[in-house]
C-alpha cells in the first residue's frame, strides 16, 4: 500500500502545478518577491471543521519555514464568525496556495459535517458507517481523511488493498464459489493476508458464501437487502463473518439498518453528497 505522506506529497504537489503552471503572473506583477504577509483563515458558516493539517502541509510544501499558528484542530465544531488559522509566509505563498487550501478545507468540512450527522445517529448502536471509492478522481485522500475526521470509518481505500468480488466480478468469473476460490488461492499465491469481502444480492448468495467462503472470505456484504432480509441473512450468518449492508442508505433510513445489528453501513453519499462550505482565506493587514 502507497504511504499516506507520499500520496499527500504526490496529491499537493500535482494541485499546485494544474493552478500555478509557468507562473502566478497575477502575483509576479504586483507583489515583489520575497515580501512578507499574514493570512487568517475566516469561517463563514456553522459545521465540522476539517483541513487543518492539510493546508498546514500545502503551505510547508511551498515555503518550509511558514509560521503556522492554528486556533482549531480537525473535528472541532466551528461556528461563522471563528478564525481557524493565521499564517505568516511570503506573500507570494500564501497568494499561491489560498486556492488548494480553501478547496481543500471547504470540501473537507462539508464532508466531515456530513459524516458526522451519520455517526452521531449511530450512537449508541453497534453499526459503524463507512465510506466508499465514490470519490473524486486524484481528490479521494481528502475526501477519505475528512470521513475519518467526521467519525466514520474508511472502507478500502482503493483497488490495490483489499478484494472486494462485486456482482460484476462474480458473473463474469461464472459463480460465487468459483470467484472466492479463485480469489483465495490469487491471495496465497500473490497477497498473503489480504482481506476478501463478497458482495451477496439474495439469501441464496449469503448461504452460498457461508458454504464456500468459511476461512477464506472476512466479510459478506449485503447489497439492497431491506433491513428485514438483513436480519434474516445474520440469522444465518450467524457472526461467522463481518457484515456490511449497501445501497439505498441515507439518514432517514440509517437507524433501520443500525436496528438490525450489522457490522457496517457503506454510505457514497458520505461524500459525493456533501455541500462543501463557505471559508475564506483574508489578508491581514496590520
């Protein structure tokens, strides 16, 4: 698995060359270089904070000895009117890096704030919420950091660290069983230890998973089961495997699934439904 500090470095880096390309010509024409400004980072509306770290990195990776002085952290509630952060760098950085930070942290927040509506209606049951790979092409570290900061749990984070067999897997490769052995002896041959999750449609599938899967497959996903067949199909599963329910979740439902006992809710609107929020990056002028 890629190391999170290098898919951050990788992920800035990249942002920062699309916005500023051969130059920030808006800046070069009126600022001098190396002239030194502060910067506070406004909130504008009530939520979940997320994005500290984030844009902290995004200003060392331009100018290593900014002075970064945060007055939130990632989680906390935020209410309009706050200040989250000053920052004191050349000009030029802060003007270069305004745009990926507030992107960043609007997105982040709005996801986090989400996320949190989530969990906090989870509390108190055993259901924990995760996210999915609905995410936004070359964005999908952000989106899934600020879930982890909202409270919910992050799912696979993509392809390469877990094998999920989907429907489409599945009837491609012919059955069930076929597809979970083929899967086992691919992770003994290549990925020892790496976890096997199976998407099941019908009880049927469930059963067949059961029979096929024992000491092979960690988790057994539910996918469009109403919460009535969820409770069924744990009847039968009966914890010999971890449980995921998918698809149709949101929050007016959330508590009937959690009613059932499932391990896990995955929930895509954790962040291709979230409404990024209104924060602001001002010059300070004393």
């Amino acid at each position: 698995m890629i190391a999170f500090n290098d898919l951050l470095d990788k992920l800035i880096r990249n942002a920062l060359a699309e916005d500023i390309g051969d130059g920030d010509h808006s800046t070069l024409s009126v600022i001098p270089p190396g002239a030194k400004g502060t910067a506070v980072l406004k909130i504008k509306e009530d939520g979940v904070l997320a994005g500290m770290e984030a844009a902290e990195k995004i200003f060392r990776h331009m100018q290593p000895e900014i002075d970064f002085r945060p007055f939130k952290k990632d989680g906390d509630e935020m209410k309009s009117g706050e200040v989250a952060f000053e920052v004191d760098a050349d000009i030029h950085t802060i003007l270069q890096c305004e745009r990926l930070v507030l992107n960043c942290m609007q997105r982040m927040s709005g996801i986090a704030g989400l996320t949190r509506q989530y969990t906090r209606q989870l509390e108190g049951y055993h259901t924990r919420v995760l996210d999915t790979r609905k995410t936004t092409p070359n964005f999908r570290l952000m989106e899934k950091w600020a879930v982890a900061i909202g409270g919910g749990v992050n799912h696979r984070f993509a392809l390469y660290d877990m094998i999920m067999l989907k429907d489409n897997h599945i009837d491609y490769c012919g059955n069930i069983t076929k597809a979970i052995e083929k899967a086992w002896d691919y992770v003994q041959r290549y990925k020892p230890g790496m976890a096997i999750e199976v998407e099941t449609r019908t009880l049927k599938d469930v059963k067949e998973v059961i029979s096929a899967g024992k000491g092979k497959v960690s988790r057994i996903m539910l996918d469009n089961f109403t919460p009535d067949n969820i409770t069924e199909a744990l009847s039968i599963i009966n914890r010999q495997f971890e449980t995921e329910a998918s698809g149709g979740i949101n929050l007016s439902n959330l508590i009937d699934y959690a009613k059932t006992d499932v391990d896990f809710v995955s929930v895509g609107a954790l962040i291709h439904q979230a409404r990024s929020v209104d924060l602001s990056l001002k010059a300070k002028i004393v």
